[in-house]
C-alpha cells in the first residue's frame, strides 16, 4: 500500500500521465511523418537524379530533364486540358534507347501516342476536355528529355 499523502499522489500520477501522453505524441509525429514519407514515394523516381523540371497548369505541361542515362521507367502525369485538341512539341535528343508519350483526354481515350523525337510540333485528336493523363514511357533511355503539351 501506498502512504503518500493525496498531493504527492495526484502530482505523481499526473507525472506519469505526461509521461505518457508524450509517448503518444512521439508515436503519433514518428507515424505521421512515415506516412508522408511514403506518400512522396520515398525519392523512388528513376528520374530524380537528373532533376527533371516539371510544370503542369492549366492548358500547359512541360517536362525536361537533361543527362539522362539508361532509365528504364514509366511516370505517368495529370494536368488540365480546357481544350479538345493539344499541341505536342517535341525536342528530344536520344542517344540511347526510346522515349514514347501516349496521351489520354479527359475521358481515357488514347489521342497521341508517339516517339520522342529532336524536333517535332503537331497536334493531338480530338478529345474531351478536362484532366488529361501524360504516360512516358522510357526503355533504357539516355538523352535529354524536352516535350510540351499545350491546348489547341
């Protein structure tokens, strides 16, 4: 049995509720930050070494990365379309292996799919507005990557 008088006993356990509490909190901020570590992949992107630029805003996506070297990957890429055809421009130098984009309109259906090539500007079918998805797909690639995507 315990004989401390009933302030030494509140603050004790009061004590040993912080003690605890503050172990939850650690457990809780150490979850959290591996899951947000998770959620950014990690730095898992084949394509991180070579410190790809990458905008994506309304009616315009861009990617480059230059010093690229013998990745092998597929990254795949939203942005917004408020337009029913894309301009593609390509300018792309490949000194080893391929680099396609195959591009979905709003609705998921294919309306380009093509090789990256040094220098190429055409347009895209005819789609539906809204989010588009940019697929490139990189097979033991080496170059410089350089492609743009703009409403038509």
């Amino acid at each position: 049995m315990w004989n401390a008088s009933p302030g030494v006993q509140n603050r004790t356990l009061r004590q040993h509720g912080d003690a605890i509490m503050s172990q939850k909190n650690r457990f809780l901020s150490f979850f959290l930050a591996s899951v947000m570590l998770l959620a950014l992949g990690c730095g898992d992107d084949p394509l991180a070494p070579f410190q790809p630029e990458i905008t994506s805003a309304t009616d315009n996506f861009q990617l480059q990365a230059t010093g690229v070297a013998g990745v092998t990957t597929t990254g795949t890429y939203s942005w917004s379309n408020m337009g029913s055809r894309a301009t593609i421009n390509h300018s792309t130098t490949t000194s080893a292996g391929s680099a396609r984009i195959l591009i979905r309109d709003g609705g998921g259906t294919v309306v380009y799919d093509q090789e990256l090539v040094p220098s190429l500007n055409e347009p895209t079918a005819a789609g539906v507005q809204g989010t588009w998805t940019i697929e490139l797909r990189l097979t033991n690639y080496s170059g410089t990557l350089n492609f743009r995507a703009q409403k038509l």
